[in-house]
C-alpha cells in the first residue's frame, strides 16, 4: 500500500517546517533555545510531540516489515527498543526546555546518540533483508547520511564543551536535518507495504490481551 509511503514523508516535511517556523518567530540561532520563550515554547513542544509519535509509528511499521520479509534476527529487535528510546529522548527534548537542564541534556542524548545507532543498525538490515527493491539507491544514501550524523554529533558535542555555542548551534541544525531526510527514506520501503489486520492474543501472566496489528 503506497499510502504508507506518505507516513515518512509527513515526519520528514512536517517537523521540518514546523521547526523553521518556529525558529523564524523567535530568530534564535539555537534549537534548544526554541522551547524556552512563550509563546514558541508551547508550538515548539506540539510540534515535538507529534514528531515523537511518527517516529514510534514508522519504528514499529519498518520492524514489522522486516519480520515479515523473514528476517527475525536479534538486530531487528534491538533497532525498535532503540527506535523507541530514541522517540522518547526526542519527547524530553520538546517538554523539558533549556532550562531544564539535565533532563534536556538527557533528552537530547537519547534523540541523537540512540537515534544515531538504530539508523546504523537499519543500514546493516537494508543490506540483509530480502527482498530489498531499492538497496541499490537507498543503502549508500542510508550510509551518507549515517556517516554525517554521526560526525554532525560528534563534532556538536566538542564544540558544546568548548563553549562556541554558534558553531554547536549549526551542527545541531545539520543533524536534525539528516535525520529528518533518513527518516524520509523509510518512504522507499514503505511504498511497498502490503496490510491487513489481524487480531493477535498475547499471554500475560496474569491475563490475556488481545489486540488489533498489522499484517504487512
């Protein structure tokens, strides 16, 4: 179902126009400081939010297609546990502002060192699922931008240490930027989707739980 293709594209178009706007109101240099003024604050942290809930979204739809496809490795289960990790880290850095500074930091560890990691382990599953339409396109971009957000964070990082808070800012922009594109290119896989629903029962110790999923 190609509708599906949209739900990355959303993510990738939405947060960041979302975050320019944002930005363009207060004309702050830094992401961080976006959510610290009224009333940016309470727009900065919807717009947070609901990219938050797209990401956990598009990390369960992408482990369930390569469950799917066979390919029920531990890498697979490791990728969604961080994909929701890193979805929570992306809400702390939208409700707990600058100010706020050890859950900010907290926040902005999980969204980007996490993140960082799930995408590397979901460019090491384009090469491994079958079958992959579009690995010969998508792997290298995946890798391109795996490559720049880990050197983005990185460098952001040191600089932050060392106090050149513009030079930070910018990497911080660069990076939220590539993340928003590799989230995009779930949009590659996604066209290929094929659902229905199913209701599945899940045992718990004490009772049984039963709930719709989907069948891709």
């Amino acid at each position: 179902m190609w509708a599906w293709a949209l739900l990355p594209v959303l993510l990738a178009v939405a947060g960041t126009l979302g975050i320019w706007v944002v930005t363009f109101v207060l004309l702050s240099p830094s992401l961080s400081t976006c959510g610290s003024y009224n009333p940016q604050s309470c727009l900065f942290a919807q717009i947070i939010n609901l990219c938050a809930v797209l990401v956990v979204w598009i990390v369960v739809l992408r482990f369930q297609q390569i469950r799917d496809y066979g390919h029920k490795s531990k890498v697979n289960v490791a990728s969604v546990v961080l994909g929701f990790i890193s979805a929570l880290g992306i809400s702390f850095v939208g409700n707990f502002q600058v100010c706020n500074f050890h859950s900010h930091l907290f926040g902005a560890f999980l969204a980007f060192y996490v993140g960082v990691i799930y995408f590397w382990l979901q460019l090491w599953l384009t090469y491994k699922v079958e079958p992959s339409q579009d690995r010969c396109w998508v792997g290298p971009l995946r890798a391109i931008f795996c490559t720049v957000c880990t050197v983005l964070i990185v460098v952001m990082s040191i600089l932050h240490n060392n106090h050149l808070r513009s030079a930070a800012a910018i990497c911080e922009w660069l990076a939220v930027m590539s993340f928003f594109m590799l989230f995009g290119l779930f949009a590659a896989e996604f066209r290929h989707i094929d659902c229905l629903r199913k209701t599945s029962t899940y045992s718990l110790p004490f009772f049984k739980l039963s709930i719709p999923i989907l069948i891709l």
